[in-house]
C-alpha cells in the first residue's frame, strides 16, 4: 500500500472543510471500500465530533495531543467504522506550539515537519489519509502542509471573494519553496453553504480563469441533510423497501462525484 495524504484547506473559517474531510472520508470508506484514517489536527476537534457519532463512540480518551507528547500516533488510533478510523482531537491540542518547541528548540523545519515523520507508518496501513486543519497559518496547517501529497481547496462560491483560497495557494507555494514541501493541488471544490443562495458565478468564472481544470465541475449546493450530519453523525439510512432514503442518496451523490472527480485529477497528475 502506498497511501496518499490529503489537507482540505482554506484561510476562512467556516467555508466547509469539514464537512468536506468528513463525507469524503466517508464516501471513501464506503462507496471505494477503501483503508481512510481520519486526522483531526483542529483542536476545536469538529471533524472528531462528527466521526465519533458516525461510529455511536462516546467517551473517546485518546487524544493527538498525546501522541504528538509521545511521539507515536498508533496508539491513538480509534476505529470509527469498517474502513474508517480517525486520530482524534480536542482543545488540549491547542498547544501543539508549546509541544513542538519543547520537543525541537530551535529547530523549525522539525517543528513543522513532525506530523509527516508521525504519520509514515501508516502510509503502508491506509489508502488515503484526510488531515482536517483550522483555518489559520500556524503550526496546524504547516504541519499539515508539509505531511501531504495533496491540498483540496474548499472555495465558499457566496462570498464575491477568492480570498482564502488564494492566500492557502501561495501559502503553499512558499512553503514548497522555503521548506520541503512537495504538496499540489488536486482539486478546487466550489461549496456553497447558505440556503437560497446562488452560486457566485463571477467568483466562479474569476477561479476557472485563475485555476483552470483545477476547479472541479462539480458544486456542492446547500443541503440540509449536510448539517443535520453535524448533529447526528455522517449515514445512509434505508427506507422500508430497502432503498437509500432519498436526502441521504443526493447528500452521498454529491460527494462521491467529488471523490471521482478528485480521482481523476489526481491520475491526470501523477501520470505527467
Ligand atoms: N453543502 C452544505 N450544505 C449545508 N450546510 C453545509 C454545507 N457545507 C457545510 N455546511 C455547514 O456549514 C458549517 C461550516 O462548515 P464546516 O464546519 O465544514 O466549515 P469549516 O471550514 O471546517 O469551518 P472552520 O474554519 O471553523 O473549521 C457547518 O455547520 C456545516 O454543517
Ligand atoms: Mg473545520
């Protein structure tokens, strides 16, 4: 196994990065039958939340903060779901600062690069691994950067504005020329989040003008199954005739285009 590490990102908050690890993760799991470890590195501990209804856990005492302590992921491993496992997170993490300083002083390309030195066992373990950051230039998503192969850009259609997305592009760029970072960009994911709203298409025209192939065909339009997900876990649940009720089917249809159309860009890259 060679697994591929993925960072969903963007410099906005609340744009949908979330939601995006989660139901691709899910739909990984699920729709590929695919070895998917989930990493929380967001000490709000959303993407944990979601992930921990999905599988019915309560109480989860592991932690990433731990692990990052102790220099061992493994043990922090908790099982979600068939397919699915996740490292979880929560507001101990906040000072992931503080640990990577006491760790390596004075040493800042360790400092960032410490995830990617965790996370390489599991490459042989899992086929693909989703890093859920917050939305700040950080320890949190330099961390992030530097462990993955590739970056998903969540871009929020509503809001007249490419700004996020933009400063996550040439933030990486810098990274990749500072520091060692080989990520790319496999896909740019037009999201939208508010009820009624309707897709920006200038913003929209203004990315494919900038961005080209890299920003899917595929929108996310607004759901409300999407939300009710936050609250209850990510499921399909079937109706008396053995069908997938109906709002599940389209929130599920949605991201598995995403994922086969992630799929396909990522082809189209690793074959130039
Ligand atoms: N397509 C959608 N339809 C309906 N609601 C959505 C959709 N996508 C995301 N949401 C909702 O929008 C809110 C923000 O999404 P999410 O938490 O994924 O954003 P985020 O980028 O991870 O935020 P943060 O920057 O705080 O980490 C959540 O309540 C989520 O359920
Ligand atoms: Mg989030």
């Amino acid at each position: 196994m060679n697994g591929k590490v993925y960072v969903v990102g963007n410099f906005k908050g609340g744009v949908g990065k979330t939601k995006t690890v989660t139901m691709l993760a899910y739909e990984a799991a699920t729709y590929l039958k695919e070895r998917i470890l989930v990493i929380d590195m967001d000490p709000q501990g959303n993407a944990t939340r979601v992930l921990a209804k999905t599988g019915n856990l309560d109480n989860i005492s592991k932690s990433i903060t731990d692990g990052f302590r102790n220099g061992n992921l493994t043990d922090e491993i908790v099982h979600v779901m068939d397919n699915l496992d996740m490292i979880p997170a929560n507001t101990s993490f906040r000072n992931l600062s503080k640990i990577l300083f006491d760790k390596y002083p004075d040493n800042e390309i360790a400092q960032i690069s410490y995830l990617k030195e965790l996370i390489e066992p599991f490459k042989n373990s899992y086929d693909r691994i989703y890093i859920d950051v917050p939305p700040t230039i950080s320890d949190y998503s330099d961390n992030a950067m530097i462990a993955a192969d590739y970056c998903i850009i969540v871009l929020q259609t509503q809001e007249l504005s490419l700004d996020g997305a933009q400063t996550y592009i040439a933030y990486m760029q810098f990274l990749s020329e500072n520091y060692n970072a080989h990520l790319q960009v496999v896909g740019i994911i037009p999201m939208m989040l508010r009820q009624g709203g309707r897709v920006d298409t200038r913003v929209l025209d203004q990315a494919r003008e900038m961005y080209g192939s890299n920003v899917i065909d595929t929108i996310v339009n607004y759901q409300e199954r999407l939300k009710v997900y936050d609250v209850e876990g990510v499921h399909m649940n079937t109706n008396a005739n053995g069908k997938v009720e109906m709002w599940d089917g389209k929130a599920h249809q949605i991201f598995i285009d995403v994922l086969n159309e992630l799929n396909d860009h990522e082809a189209y890259l690793e074959n130039i």
